[in-house]
C-alpha cells in the first residue's frame, strides 16, 4: 500500500496561490503587450505601408503564431513538469517569456531591414509560446495539489486573475504609449513595454524560487514504479479522451482573444473610435474580472464546475456578438457596458473554473501534461480565432456579424465538451483522474511490491 501523502504546511496554499497570481501576472503581462501592439502598430512597423488591410491581416497573424509552437512546448514541458517537478517548469517558462519579449523590443523596423524584421518577430513569438505553453498548467498544477480539499478551484482561480493582472498592467503600459504623437509611437514608442520586461523576469523570479514543490508530487517522485513511467505514455493511453474534451473545451478562449485583439483592431481601424478609450474598455474589464473570476470559482466549488462553466461559454457566445454590435454603432456606452459585461462578468465564470475543471480530469503523474497539451491545442485555435475573424469579416462596420457567428460556434462547441465531462469537485485530491485501467495497473504494482 502506497504511503500517504504528506500535508502541506498550513501557509503553502496562499503561498502557492500567490506565487501563482503573481506569476502569471507577470508573465502574461509579456504576452499581452504583444497583442496589442499587433492590434495597433505592428501593421506598419513590420510589414509594407503600401497595403494597410494586408499588413493588418499580418500583423494579426503573427500574433497566432505563438500560438503554434504551444502544442509543441506543452509536449515538451509537460514532460519535465510530470517528470521533474512543477517548480523547474514555472521558472524556466518565466525566463524564457522576459528574454524573447525584450528581444521584440530591440528589433530593426521593416523600413530599416526589410523582411528580415518579420521573420526576427515571428521567431521570437514562436520563442513566446512555447514559454506559455507551460505557464498555466504548471502554476495550475502547483496551486492545485497545494490546495485544501473544497476549495481547490478558488485556489486556481488566482493562477487566472493573475493573467487578468497581466493584461491591466499591459494595457496601462500601453496607454500613455498609445497616446504618443504617431510619428513617436511608430519610432520608439511602442518599444517601451517590451524593454521592460527586464522588470517583469527579476521579480518573477524571485516569488518563483521561493515556492516548494507540491507534496502530492513528492509522493509520486517518491514511487519507484511511477519513476518508470513515460508521462506522456501514461496520458495518451489511459487519458486520452480527457485530453481531447480539454482541447474542444479550450476554444472558449477564443471569446479572450477575439475580445483583445480582433475587437479593439475593429473599433480603431474600422469603425475609427478612440484609440485609448478601446484600451479602457479592456482595463476597466478586467478589474472587474479581478473580483469577478475567484468569487464564481467559490461558487463552483459548491455546486460543481460544469454547471458554471456551461454557463459561462454559452453567454460569452451571446454577449461577444452584443459587444461587437455595440462597437459597430459607435457609442462609447455601449462599448464600455457590453465589454465589461462580457469579459469582466460572463467569461470569468468559464475562464476562472477551468483552472480546476481541467486539472481534476488528470491524476498527478500526468496532469502538467494532459493540461498543458490539452489547452495549448485548444489555445491554438482560439489564437488564430482574431486571423480568421479578420478574414471573414464582412466591410465596414457592419461586417462584425461573421464574427459574431464565429466565436459564438466555438463558444457552443467548448459547451458540449465540458457537458461531457465527469463532475469532480467532491472527488478528492489523490483519487483525481484515476480510471479503471490506471487504478488497476497501479493495485498491480503495488501488490507486486
């Protein structure tokens, strides 16, 4: 019989949360900027002024990109999470995210490099998603197994309010870069949030060596047969179809990335509204988001994650469609009630339970794993969700509503998937993601012992 875990210090759950909220913060602080500087500059910064609707479609397709090398850096991370600890993952993913961001910030211009200057920026986004590939299920995973029984989707849910915390420290970042006269914005304005990073992987880095290591992982480490175990073996044999439930629960991230990128590249570009009102609408969304994302995971904590989840897509599928309406009308009001309505309220319900949602469908020796490759496929779509849009995308300001159909279809799908899972928010800690074949192969070892 296997030994019992053993408890975490009493402070290492706020600890681990903590470091979770902040270093997400931190790191999607990077990630964030990013986004919006392909919404509003990139066009003309790293591709040809001839053609301002091809360099947007561009610019947005670098943001995507990223995303591509997420599938790849989850196989990788998630493999050294399982295998060696979440602790050596949430360092390196910081690292990794603060040098590539800095180095945006020092590239040549297309004016001044020609092609050279995309090709460095797309090689630095692919550098940028393979440190996010790793970056929520480690620190989900940390808090998680941290975690007192209960209360385990409260505790994850600081992991996402410190992405939200990224994205207000960005934009505020970003406002008074916006605000810059054009010729300063386009020359060296725009260079400011991602030299400093610098700020961002010094004091990520000193929350993050401070933490210890999960106890549940400890006792996995501690299992001579589990040390013999492939991480991803294990997964894509015995949990594959909880990885493929995240991945089509995953595209409700699109509401995100549609909300930050292609909306505020509509509102400016298109339908030609205040350039740091738009900016605005996400910061006063996201404080919202801050108090909204751990008060619907306490909820989920007593009446379950899918029904909260459920909720949550769905109405993002309904209000995304409102918000981009109230965009295409003009009216600042709309825009601000709408876009507060949807990403501070109604996505915090799926965006802040997922966190638990997705971790308790794996049991520890493979839940870095099966999280981070399970979102970063799902992420993957939901990143190039802003490219398509603005491919399908109809002319002038009325051309939002093949959007609307778009994100809410995705909304509907990540629907579906959660209906499918099981319900574990009673379940606990230890016995999380165990299957019958899992469970029997680990009976079988322990009798062979």
């Amino acid at each position: 019989m296997s030994s019992p875990t053993p408890a975490a210090p009493a402070a290492q759950p706020r600890k681990a949360a903590l470091a979770a909220w902040i270093g997400s913060a931190l790191e999607y602080y990077d990630f964030f900027i990013y986004g919006t500087a392909a919404a509003l500059v990139f066009n003309k910064v790293f591709f040809p002024a001839e053609n301002a609707a091809a360099g947007t479609l561009l610019a947005l397709a670098t943001f995507g990109v990223g995303y591509v090398a997420r599938p790849v850096g989850a196989v990788i991370i998630g493999h050294i999470g399982d295998r060696f600890g979440r602790k050596r993952v949430l360092i390196w993913t910081l690292l990794l995210m603060g040098l590539s961001t800095m180095a945006i910030g020092c590239l040549p211009s297309y004016a001044q490099a020609g092609t050279v200057a995309p090709v460095l920026l797309v090689a630095c986004r692919l550098l940028q998603g393979l440190s996010a590939a790793g970056e929520q299920a480690g620190a989900n995973s940390m808090s998680l197994e941290h975690a007192p029984e209960g209360r385990r989707a409260f505790f994850t849910s600081f992991t996402l309010g410190g992405t939200q915390a990224g994205f207000i420290i960005a934009t505020a970042v970003f406002l008074p870069v916006a605000a810059l006269p054009e010729a300063a914005l386009l020359s060296w304005g725009w260079r400011v949030p991602f030299l400093a990073s610098a700020v961002v992987v010094a004091f990520g880095l000193v929350i993050r060596r401070s933490l210890h290591e999960t106890p549940v992982f400890e006792s996995e480490a501690a299992d001579g047969a589990a040390k013999r175990d492939v991480p991803l073996v294990v997964l894509f044999r015995d949990h594959w179809r909880d990885v493929v439930r995240v991945v089509f629960a995953s595209m409700v991230a699109s509401v995100s990335t549609l909300f930050s990128v292609w909306a505020l590249s509509f509102a400016v570009n298109t339908v030609h509204l205040p350039r740091t009102a738009m900016l605005w609408v996400g910061v006063l969304a996201n404080v919202v988001a801050l108090a909204a994302i751990p008060l619907l995971a306490a909820v989920a904590d007593r009446i379950g994650r899918k029904p909260v989840f459920v909720a949550g897509a769905l109405g993002s599928g309904l209000l995304l469609a409102g918000y981009l309406w109230a965009i295409s009308t003009g009216s600042l009001v709309a825009v601000f009630v709408m876009g507060i309505a949807l990403s501070g309220i109604v996505y915090s319900a799926a965006n802040g339970v997922w966190p638990a949602f997705y971790a308790e469908m794996f049991p520890t020796r493979v839940r870095l794993s099966g999280m981070a490759i399970g979102t970063q496929i799902g992420f993957a779509i939901g990143g190039f969700s802003p490219t398509i849009a603005a491919a399908v995308a109809g002319p002038g300001a009325s051309g939002w509503v093949p959007v609307a159909v778009l994100g809410g279809a995705l909304c509907v799908v990540a629907a579906l998937a959660a209906l499918t899972a099981r319900e574990t928010f009673r379940v606990p800690t230890r016995e999380l993601g165990q299957t019958s074949h899992s469970a029997g192969a680990r009976t079988a070892r322990t009798a062979t012992v």
